[in-house]
C-alpha cells in the first residue's frame, strides 16, 4: 500500500532548471524558506521527468492525503493524479483545517 502525504503532480512548479544549477554551484538552496542539499533536488529533478509516466503503473491500494487549506498542492492537482493511478483501489482523505 501507498500512503502519500500532499502529493504535487506539477513538479516543474517547484524546482527549475536554475534552481538545480543554483544547487549544484553551492551544494544547497533556499526554496520557500527552506534550505535543500544537492541530492535531494537531484531526485527532484529526475523525479519531474518520469513522474506521471510512474504514477501510470501503480497498481496496488493507494491512499492521497491532502490538508483541505493547502495552497501547494490543489485538490484538483490530487485528484488528476488519482485518475493516472492504475489501481482499483484508491482514495483521497482530505483533512479538514489542515495547510500542506
């Protein structure tokens, strides 16, 4: 079983190409107040590229989760990705009064 905790399906909205070259030139970076070591915004990226291609093959019991108030990931953004997920049994579980 999957469980995702506020799942982005618009990666590119999150990290660009020069944020990745910001990253590597400096080892980090600053997004949204946070700080992000190379690695993790290596797979990011890589993440980006394959993402819905993946999200396709999914074939086992899935639960989205998604805070009612986030104003990162929409709930539209939540319910395109379970339309691409391959499984028969899948869900999202909004929680009421929760952000990202």
């Amino acid at each position: 079983m999957i469980i995702a905790l506020c799942p982005p399906l618009q990666l590119e909205k999150y990290w660009s190409e020069e944020e990745i070259e910001e990253v590597k030139r400096r080892g980090y970076i600053f997004h949204e107040g946070y700080r992000y070591g190379l690695k993790y915004a290596l797979e990011m990226r890589d993440l980006k590229k394959n993402y819905v291609e993946a999200l396709e093959k999914i074939d086992i019991p899935t639960l989205l989760i998604v805070g009612e108030n986030d104003k990162k990931v929409s709930l539209e953004e939540v319910k395109t990705i379970l339309s691409l997920l391959k499984s028969e049994r899948k869900k999202i579980e909004i929680i009421k009064n929760a952000d990202h």
